[in-house]
C-alpha cells in the first residue's frame, strides 16, 4: 500500500463515522511506536491535504515501568510534536506504586491512567475526539484472550472502533487504523522513512498481551490456520453485529420492565421478565448489573446464570453476589440490584464543593457528579428536550449563581419542581413521589448560591431550566464511583 492509499483508506473510515470536520480539535495518543507514530503523521498530513481546520494535539503518558528508555520515548514523541509544529502534552505516574497500593495488574492500572490521562487532555484543550492507533491485530489478539477467558458475545465482539472515552463522557475514543494490520503499518513507517520506537515489554513474557503474540499466535498459524487474525476478526466483525442487535432488544426490554432505576438501585419486574427470551433476560440483567455499579466489571455469563436461577426460584428473599460488587435480591415479583453494603447506613451527606467544568466524587452517595459546559444550538437543544435519561440533566448556566455544591436536604429547604404550578418544601416533593424515607436520607441535593437546583436524580428547579433563548448550558451526569474497565487494549 502506498501513502495516498493509505490516506484515502484514512479519510474514508473518517467520513463514514462522520468525523471528517472542516474544525475539529483532536487528541492523539503517541507512544512513539510504529503504529502511533504513523497515526500522527497520517491526521496532519490528512489535515494538510484537505484544508482542514484541526487543531491537533499530541499526548504522551509515561509510566514509570521502563527508566531512562520510557524517558527517552517522551523525548521522541515530544520532538516530534515540535518538528510537526503541534502542541505537546505529557503526564508521568508510577504504575507499579499504583499496583502495590490499590491492587490489579501492572496492564490494567497502566491502561486505565492512560485513557484518564487522555481524557483530561481533552477536557483541558476544548477537544471532543482522542485518537488512539490500536490496529487489526491488537484486535485479533484481543480477541483470542478473551477467548481463553471464557468470554461471551460481548467480549468477542473485540476492540470497538469508536466509543465514548467514559461512559458518561461525550468525548470520544476513536481507532482510526483498527482496520491496518501490522504489517502494512511498519511497511508505511519504512517507506516514508520515519524514526519509530521499540518498547520492550511488548517482547517480555511478564506480559498476556506479549505470550499471546510472540508464542500463542504463531503456534496457532503454524499448527491450525496460517491466516488465524483473519479468522478471529471475521468472528469478531459477526459478534459485534449480532451484539449491537441485542444490545438494542435488552434496552427496549429493560425501559419497560424497570419499576424503579436510581444511582445504585434498580429494580426489575420479575415476572414480566420470565417471559422473554432467554438471551434477552441474560442481556437485561447484565444491562442491570452495568448501571448499578458503573461497569461490568468481571461478569462472566456463569454470573449472569446465577441471577437467571434465582429469577426461576419460586421463592421470596434468596439473593447472589456478583462482581462489582453487587446484590441481586429476590423479594416476590420484584428483581432488585443493589452495590454490596447499600443497605447499611451511609456516612453523613457532608457539603462538597462541584468543580464546574470536571468530575466530583461524592463519596456519601458512592457517586461521582460530573458536569460540562456546553455551547447551545438548536439541535441539542432539541436531544435535550426529549432526554429521557433521569442521570442526566442541563441547566442554563447563564441562570445559576457558582459556586455548585452537593449537600443533604434541610429543614425548610423549598424549590421549584420542574412542570408543576410553584415552589414547594423539598420534604413535600418526597410525599408527593412517594420517596421512601431511607432513599430521602440519601438523596442529594445540588445547588447554588440561590438553593437547590436539582434534587438528584429527580427533579431540577424551574429557575434553571433550558430554554429557546439558552446559548450556555450546564450538563449534569451522575455515574457511580466505580468506572467501567476500559477496553483491554
């Protein structure tokens, strides 16, 4: 393949997921690898070409795992930033003191750093788009270690190649050279004569990832199938759309079936769940299971079989612990997911202070709240009248009064709900929806310098909705404190 092949491949995977902008500002995550250093030099030289507007910036994490040849790496990647005229963007953590002190192997805790690390670049340079260069045969073996794993459906389904960088971001995480294989990638870095890196834990048997490569892979061409990456991929490809099609059933299924849905309560309609299809109650529980707690965490489809035997249980008040972790009790025609250790009394809703725009634990809730500051236009003006998602909620910015802050509600403290004639006592609102009295005790209350604004998640105050005139929103997510684990790549 040539170079203009290959920008043409690059400028067509970018208009088919509709992220060839005329402006957009970017983050490309550099290693100095072949892969990444050829992605880098493919969106600016891309950029140039088609008169585009980005903005590109370069971002390098360190880990601290390889001394002066991680350093040297940095060196590289920021040189390389300067020789394109790019702006640099670099962080250093130590994985391994993360490991010792919180647990985990040194390949997750790395990866997750590096995608928070990534994330923060965006937030920082005003980007909506991180680039990353993982390729067709990180996939496959991404694939066959899941494999080996004892994954499902959703696991076979590989790298996804576009995503939301977390899941309650709007940045997104993209992979550009998901469809490159390696091969074509270092060819392209040869021909056009530019400098790469070498990481030598890609070579180290300390590592999964590296077994799978440097031995797993080339037993299997040798003594099964020479073009076994092709095969894992076609597997992969069918896995994901057949994936996609369920994931879609079960969200219908479970919108209808959920008598209640609060940050780490959920509660499902047993007996209209019997009534599906195996495979989709498989795919509502584990839907249950990821909004309780974040995540999937290690939910294996045995998990997902447990929660299905006691759904088949004639009998009331039996449960199962799950990854998470996370409750599933069974209380007559009622399913209810809950983390472990919810039904104990939560600390004191102390008042904690909202950083506006970021992320803020909240750790008497087991939440995190995060907000963005968005420009308003018509179009998501119009998403955001018809969000249905009670996690989610945006406020005129230009009508509240900084600094936010997240307390328990007071005695006396009034609002105005959403819809009804006038302003109220918090307390009567809780009467009115029928709150039971130990979900009120830990229920949340954001406000401003005027009161509450929003009681979380269920109503926000009159005041600070968005309106047609609205040109600066605030965008509100609640999330659990536990995040999904990125992709294993």
């Amino acid at each position: 393949m040539n170079w203009d092949t290959f920008l043409n491949q690059l400028q067509t995977w970018l208009e088919s997921r509709k992220l060839l902008s005329d402006a957009a500002s970017w983050v490309v995550g550099v290693s100095g690898g072949p892969d990444s250093t050829l992605l880098l030099h493919a969106m600016n030289a891309l950029c140039e070409r088609e008169g585009l507007a980005w903005k590109l910036h370069v971002a390098h994490f360190h880990h601290g795992l390889r001394g002066a040849e991680a350093d040297a790496d940095a060196e590289f990647v920021a040189e390389a930033a300067r020789a394109l005229g790019l702006p640099f963007h670099a962080e250093r953590a130590d994985v391994q003191a993360v490991v010792a002190r919180d647990g985990g192997t040194t390949e997750e805790v790395a990866r997750g750093r590096r995608y928070e690390f990534l994330e923060r670049v965006a937030l920082k340079t005003g980007s909506e788009i991180v680039a990353v260069a993982h390729h067709a045969d990180d996939n496959a073996e991404t694939v066959l270690h899941r494999i080996c794993r004892g994954t499902g459906l959703r696991g076979l389904a590989g790298i996804p190649d576009v995503r939301p960088i977390q899941p309650d971001s709007h940045i997104l995480l993209v992979r550009p050279l998901l469809g490159q294989r390696r091969a074509t990638i270092e060819e392209l870095c040869a021909a056009r004569g530019l400098e790469t890196r070498s990481d030598s834990t890609n070579c180290s048997p300390e590592f999964t990832r590296s077994r799978i490569r440097h031995r797993v892979m080339p037993l299997l061409a040798a003594e099964l199938n020479p073009n076994v990456a092709e095969a894992l991929l076609r597997l992969a490809e069918h896995a994901r759309l057949l994936g996609t099609y369920l994931e879609d059933a079960a969200a219908r299924t479970f919108d209808s079936l959920a008598i209640s849905q609060r940050p780490g309560f959920i509660v499902l309609n047993t007996r209209a769940l019997l009534s599906k299809q195996r495979i989709i109650q498989a795919e509502v529980v584990r839907r249950a299971v990821c909004l309780t707690v974040g995540g999937e965490q290690d939910l294996s489809f045995g998990h997902i079989e447990s929660v299905l035997r006691l759904m088949d249980d004639p009998a009331s008040g039996k449960e199962v612990h799950l990854p998470g972790p996370v409750v599933v009790r069974k209380q007559y025609d009622r399913l209810e997911f809950r983390p472990l250790g919810d039904e104990e009394s939560l600390a004191e809703i102390g008042t904690v202070y909202i950083a506006c725009p970021g992320r803020t634990p909240l750790p008497a809730l087991r939440l995190t709240l995060v907000t963005e500051i968005c420009t308003v236009n018509p179009t998501l003006f119009e998403a955001v009248c018809h969000n249905k998602n009670r996690l989610e909620e945006w406020l005129d910015y230009e009508r509240i009064q900084p600094p936010l802050l997240v307390r328990g509600r007071r005695e006396g403290d009034r609002f105005h709900p959403l819809g009804t004639p006038g302003r109220k006592t918090i307390s009567d609102f809780f009467g009115e929806q029928k709150i039971d009295p130990q979900v009120r005790a830990r229920t949340g209350i954001l406000c401003d310098q005027q009161g509450p604004l929003w009681v979380m998640p269920l109503r926000i105050d009159e005041r600070a909705k968005l309106s047609v005139t609205t040109r600066k929103a605030l965008r509100l997510v609640l999330t659990t404190c536990t995040p999904r684990p990125p992709d294993s790549a």
